[in-house]
C-alpha cells in the first residue's frame, strides 16, 4: 500500500529504473518503489520527467501536483479509472436520490465544523463549544448555508487580523498550497474507488473535473488550517512570497493523523477509507456508512 509523497523543489531528472522512481539531482541518485508512492508534487520549473515513468505512475495509481512559477498549485494529473466495478460505481453516482445526497453533504459539513471546533478547542480558543452548537443546526443539504456562517465564526478566531480571500496573506498561500495536496489525495481515492471524480454531491461546477473531491475534501481542511498554525508559527511576516519550509510542511499534508473508526491513520488512508464509505453509502442510501477523519489532536 502507498504510503508516502515527494516533494521536489530544486532541478531534478525523474525516469523509471526497474520498477522504480529514479530521481537524478546534482547531489546524487535516490530510487523509490512506485507501490510506495502515493502523490508527487512538481514545485520547479527545473524537472523532466520521462514518458515511461508518467505511465507507470499512473499505472500505480500516483497523483502529480504540479505548480506554477509562485509555487501555487496549478495542476493536477490522475490516472485513467480502474476499479472492477467502475461501471456500477458511475451509475451509482448518477441514479442517487437528491435526498441521499443532502444527507451526505449534511453529513460532510457537520462532521467539517466539529473538526473546525476541536482545532480551536486544541489551541485553546474560545467558543469552540460555539461551533459545535451551530453544527446542530445543518440540515440536509444545508439549504441555511450554516457551513458559510460557521466559517466566518471559525476563521476570526483560528488566526488574528485575518482575512481568508486576502491573496498577499502567506497564510493563505501556505492554506491553499496544503488543500491543493489533500484534494489531490482525495480526488486519487475517489478515483481508485471508481468514481466520477466530475459529478458531486453539492458541488457542481460545470468546469470543474473534480467536483466531488470538493465535496469530500472538506472535512480534511482543518487539519491543514493545524498544520498552517503550526508551520506559522510567531512569524510576523504575513504578506510575502512562500518560503522552502513552508512549501515542505504543507507538501506533507496527507501525513498528518486522524481519528476514524478503525483507529489512527493517515489522511492519505482517511481518504481511501472515506471514498470506500461514499460508495457503500450511495449503494445502501445510509450516509452512515460515510467514514470521514476526526480531529482530536493538533497535527
């Protein structure tokens, strides 16, 4: 099973040597076992990749990320559907009942605003109990959009003189750089699972290949929103450009553990046990069966 990411910031040769990732720098040779690799994030203008190893990872089933010349996420590439029952899966996706859906997105939402509430509890906020007592009120399809309400709660008190669409914020740029890699995780589970990454449950966008990995992805937010407070630190520096450090910390998103039913995993596993649960869920229309990560520790 897949179990770790790589992260390349500086020039960097990438080709495939018996059955593993050969990475060729001008400090030497490193090789990883392709069944060991889950996600690659192509943060420099500097690498070349061969055709062989592309195929073969996507064979394997890795999810690349690659970014642009701010070292913003700005791609993402998966690997063609496998799973055994991808035609079951996508009619699945397609025949659900709207009121299932609700459910679900009820289910997603809640389950992201007690996440949102234990990160505040962690770092001792107040109101924590707050966030809680609004998620009460999510109904399905959360048509009140209590999710919005609950984020303009969450985010004035998570970081000081904050503004979350504020583009020159560095905690933004380090928050986005970290969501880019988790939807890619998520979106490569989804895949794996045989859906229709495009058709989701409350996000529609009509241009948006990964609609459902948007869905799915946002109970993992918090967990970056830690990692972001963490990796921050006392820095004063707010506006400016990503440094190296940040861009390693949030490249190692999918690592960072969570609570589940079956005990502490990773989000990487989180988010292969959780596209297994939507599929269970859907095909027994019981969004219980929706298995999605706990925050109960600071990442």
């Amino acid at each position: 099973m897949a179990w770790r990411g790589l992260h390349l910031t500086q020039a960097a040769r990438l080709s495939l040597a018996d059955s593993q990732i050969c990475v060729k720098q001008d400090a030497g040779e490193v090789r990883l076992a392709l069944e060991d690799v889950a996600w690659i994030v192509i943060d420099t203008p500097q690498a070349t990749l061969s055709s062989a190893l592309m195929s073969a990872c996507m064979e394997a089933g890795i999810a690349f990320v690659f970014t642009d010349e701010r070292h913003t996420p700005s791609g993402l590439s998966l690997p063609f559907h496998r799973h055994h029952r991808q035609g079951a899966i996508a009619k699945l996706q397609i025949d659900a009942k709207d009121g299932v859906k609700k459910r679900l997105w009820q289910t997603i939402v809640r389950r992201k605003i007690h996440n949102q509430a234990a990160l505040l509890s962690i770092l001792d906020r107040e109101n924590a109990e707050t966030l809680k007592e609004i998620a009460r009120h999510v109904e399905p399809g959360d048509p009140g959009n209590v999710e919005a309400r609950a984020a303009r709660f969450y985010w004035g008190r998570l970081f000081a003189d904050f503004v979350r669409d504020d583009d020159s914020d560095r905690r933004n740029k380090m928050l986005n750089y970290g969501y880019a890699v988790v939807r890619a995780g998520v979106a490569r589970a989804l895949v794996a699972s045989g859906f229709l990454p495009a058709f989701g449950l409350k996000h529609d966008g009509a241009a948006n290949a990964f609609n459902l990995a948007d869905d799915l992805v946002e109970p993992f937010r918090p967990f970056v929103d830690g990692l972001t407070w963490k990796t921050f630190g006392d820095s004063t520096e707010r506006n400016g450009d990503l440094t190296l450090e940040d861009r390693r910390a949030m490249a190692g998103a999918l690592l960072l553990n969570c609570k589940t039913d079956d005990g502490e995993v990773s989000l990487l596993v989180a988010a292969e046990m959780a596209a297994v649960g939507l599929s269970r869920a859907l095909e027994f229309e019981k969004p219980a069966f929706l298995q999605l990560p706990e925050l109960e520790h600071c990442p």
